[in-house]
C-alpha cells in the first residue's frame, strides 16, 4: 500500500495564528509530542525571521531524532544560511523555500517579471543544495498561478535539484477537483517530475483544506502538509488529524497509510491548544469534545444496541479513554508518578515531586482528581521557564453592591521577597489583574482571558488562560485550581513570570553581544 509522507507545520504555520507566540520551551515540548504522533517532517520555524526562532529551530533540530526538521526560507541566500546555521546538526535536516508565483503576487508583493521569478528559484535551490540533504521549493499562491507558468517553475527548479515540489493553496481558493487537476497537469507536462516528491499544503479560507489534501492524495502527491488542531494563518491549515483519520477511516477506498500512531491524536491536539491559547471547537472533527457524545434518544439507543450505528471511529482510537481512574489525598507519590507514565507523560523527578505537591493542595479541595484532572495538572506550566513569581495566598471581598477588593500576597523566588498587595476593580477578575500588577511592577496590556472547567462537576478543576503584551513581547499563562479566580490568578502570574524571564534572557544576550564587539 502507498505511502504518504505527514509535513507537521504547526511549529511555523500554526504558530502564524494571531495571537499565539510560543517559547523555545513549548516549540520543543510540542515537537517531542509530534515526533511521537509520528509525523516525518516537522517544520520547527522560519529560522531568518528573528534569533529567537532561530535558537527555536536550533533546539527542535537538536532533541528530535526520528523525524526530518525543517526550516522555511525565503529564496534568498540569506535565509538559507541562517536555516542551515540552525538545522546543521540535526539529523535529518530539511529547508522549505517559498517564491511567490501568481499574477497578483509577481506584480504587487515581488515587482518582478516571469524571467526574474524563475531566476531566483532556480539560484536559491541550487545554492541550499550545497548544504542540505533534502530541498523543497513552494511556488507560493499556486493555486492562482497560471498553469503554464506553474510548469515552468516546477521544470526550472527540478533542473536545479530540488527533492521535494510543493504546491500551496496558499489563500484556501480551490476547489478538489481544480486542486487535483495541478497535480494531473503537473505530471504529464513537466519532464523529470517523477524523479521529485510532490507534496501539498492547502487553507481552509473556504473550509476546503481537508478536502483538497484529501483529493490531491488520491491524485498521487507523496506528501501532505498541515497543523494540528487546523491552526495558521487566518482560517488556519488543513487540519492533519482529520487528514489522518479519514485515511486510516477509509483505507480500503484511499489505498494509502501513513505511520501516523492514532492513539497519540487526542492528547497531541490537547497540547497544541493549551500551549497555544486555542481552544478546540467542541463540534471539532476527531478531538472535539462532542466528536464521541450522543444526546439524540435514537442515536443513543442505537449506540446502547451497536457502537457502530453512529460511531465510526473508536474514541480509543485516537487516545481518549473511556476509563475513569481516580486518585485521593490518600494516594502517595508512587502511584502519582505510575499514573502520569500511564498517561504518557516521561518527567523529571524534580517535575514529578513539583506536581505532586500541587496535587496533594487540589486533593484537599477535591475529594477526587481524574485522569482528565492529571492531565490539567502535567500541562498546567508545560514548557514553563522559571518562576519568578509564586502565588501565596489570595482574598477577595465582593458583593453586588459593593466594590470588588482583592488582596494577595506573592514571593519573589529569586530573592526570597514577599511582596502583599491589594487592589479594586470593576470585578473580581479585574482587582485580581490590579493587585497582581502591582505586586510585580509590571505595565501590560491584557490581550485575551478565558475561563473553562476541565471535568463536569460543581468541584471540577478550572483552567485559566491569560494572554499579556509589553511592548513587542506577547506572553500567554495558564493556571489551574478548583476555584477559577485562583485558577485565573495563576495564569496570570504564569504570564508575567514568562514576561519577565524573556527579558532576562534579552538583557542577557545583548549583555554577551556587548562583550563580543
């Protein structure tokens, strides 16, 4: 059975998504996840774009060993050499190049004629294969691209030694059958095209993305591209979960495989949201919170009858568990530690011991904690960096008619400090925010706050997320408690002690660029 090749550019593509700006930490944390999922090629960053996704990309490069990492690139020396500064000791080391080709980009974005365009895709191909073992080139806006020219670009480039042809529906404008038909062209009239790989990377600005990488498979691309979650730029990418399981769903029609582990979906698309801010729809196909529920009385019945009826993937399949194992203040660090391992998650001892204080603080509030609420737990500070700020204690004071007063009291970990402040706000989420940035000293603007339970229940865990901006730098925190104004304290403190240990390390390397001038 053919073979298709998983691109993951949740790393770059996804991380394109408003709002969602990830650390080197969390860059990592999610790679080592995908390389797990078993994607083959992950496209860490766009290592030109600044030094932090260059060091990104670098330290992607550097702790993953079974899949292929990649950086995209403009088709200029430049670019390449900083993906190759970054990805030169990685194990498989990629570079995505990308050329805009369609009438309107050559003639508003690149002002350059035909001539120009296949110049330059010509030369930045051959100059990135003096150091990379594996080249793609992305005609950018392919799908608006006249055909002939797309020939053109495609024969010039693979003359040049490109190992990988890739053709973006960069705008979401196609439709299957006209996305298939590149593909078809492609193939008859560009001589030497079987000797590339032909991969596609398709948006979903008309909610078209998974249909057309699923059409352009069953034209015979050996490779599709996308993020989870379907994160990216404006409507976002084909989202690889549904690609993934409508292959393994439907494999006796698609002919295909892909070595994809399925179990691993459900807690992937966990990850990726939490460390993004995004959250999942809960209609959202494969890992919405609804994709595996019944409320319809027929449908239920039917399911009581046959699981079949109305489901046509197991939800164990893709990683979620029916099994509701539960753990009390009663239960020691060992059983702790086997049941986070269980639920996949390898940690440090210090991780370990970190965790099981704050569990045992929830356990003493909630009479029971869940597998849903270890998880909540174990991602609470994924990717953290180091905590500056720690949370103490918290009072409010509130009534409908009077004034919201919140009081609380931080340590500073790096000095040893108590810090107690207090503050007034139009709610208590607001006097908490107050009192918080007066605590730290810190000015920020709140850009996003979401609340959510993680398990039914009057007691169940609540999740914050808050999303900060200071200046340039926008930082997001999460935090959890059985109270969401604890929870949403948390996230907040989670948030400025990531501010603020960014602009140490900026402090820092502009410090080490002194010293080296």
């Amino acid at each position: 059975m053919r073979m298709v090749q998983i691109f993951d550019t949740t790393l770059r593509d996804g991380e394109q998504s408003p709002g969602v700006n990830l650390s080197t930490e969390e860059k990592v944390e999610i790679a080592l996840q995908l390389e797990r999922l078993g994607v083959n090629v992950i496209e860490a960053g766009f290592a030109a774009s600044s030094p932090g996704d260059q060091a990104a990309v670098r330290e992607v490069a550097r702790v993953v060993t079974d899949a292929s990492v990649a950086s995209l690139s403009r088709a200029v020396q430049q670019d390449i050499d900083a993906a190759w500064e970054a990805l030169k000791e990685a194990k498989q080391p990629a570079i995505h190049i990308f050329l805009a080709t369609s009438p309107i980009h050559r003639e508003y974005k690149l002002r350059k004629t035909k001539e120009q365009v296949l110049e330059q895709a010509a030369e930045a191909v051959r100059y990135a294969k003096r150091y990379f073992p594996v080249v793609e080139f992305s005609p950018e806006d392919a799908g608006r691209t006249e055909i002939d020219f797309l020939c053109e670009v495609a024969d010039v480039v693979i003359r040049s030694g490109v190992d990988v042809l890739n053709i973006p529906d960069t705008v979401g404008y196609l439709t299957p059958d006209e996305y298939a038909n590149i593909f078809v062209q492609l193939r008859e009239r560009v001589p030497g095209i079987d000797r590339v790989k032909l991969s596609a990377h398709c948006h979903d600005d008309l909610g078209l993305a998974v249909a057309n990488s699923l059409a352009a498979i069953q034209a015979g691309v050996d490779q599709v591209e996308g993020a989870i979650n379907g994160i990216g730029e404006r409507a976002g990418n084909a989202a690889l979960e549904e690609v993934v399981m409508a292959l393994y769903t439907r494999q006796s029609y698609y002919q295909v495989t892909t070595t994809i582990r399925p179990v691993e979906i459900a807690r992937t698309s966990r990850l990726v949201s939490k460390l993004t801010g995004m959250p999942v729809p809960a209609n959202k196909a494969i890992v919405g919170a609804n994709a595996f529920a019944h409320e319809s009385g027929i449908h239920q019945d039917g399911m009581l009858k046959h699981q079949e009826t109305y489901e046509i993937i197991r939800p164990e399949t893709v990683g979620f568990s029916q099994t509701k194992l539960v753990l009390g203040k009663h239960s020691g660090r060992h059983a702790f530690r086997e049941r986070l391992e269980a639920l996949g998650y390898s940690l440090s001892e210090e991780r370990i011991n970190a965790l099981f204080v704050r569990f045992k603080e929830l356990a003493d509030r909630k009479k029971t904690l869940t597998d849903e609420d270890l998880i909540a737990l174990a991602e609470e500070k994924q990717g953290e960096v180091a905590e500056i700020f720690e949370l103490e204690s918290i009072q409010l004071s509130y009534g409908n008619h009077a004034l919201p007063t919140a009081s609380l009291r931080l340590r500073n970990r790096q000095t040893g400090e108590e810090v107690e402040e207090a503050a007034c706000g139009n709610g208590s989420i607001d006097a908490i925010f107050k009192a918080i940035d007066r605590a730290t000293g810190e000015k920020v603007e709140l850009l996003d706050y979401k609340v959510a339970s993680n398990t039914q229940g009057t007691d169940a865990l609540g999740e914050g997320y808050v999303q900060l901006r200071q200046g340039e730098m926008t930082v997001q925190g999460r935090g959890v408690s059985t109270d969401v104004l604890e929870a949403s304290a948390r996230a907040y403190i989670d948030a400025i002690n990531r501010l603020l240990t960014r602009k140490q390390s900026k402090t820092q390397d502009a410090a080490l660029n002194a010293v080296l001038r």
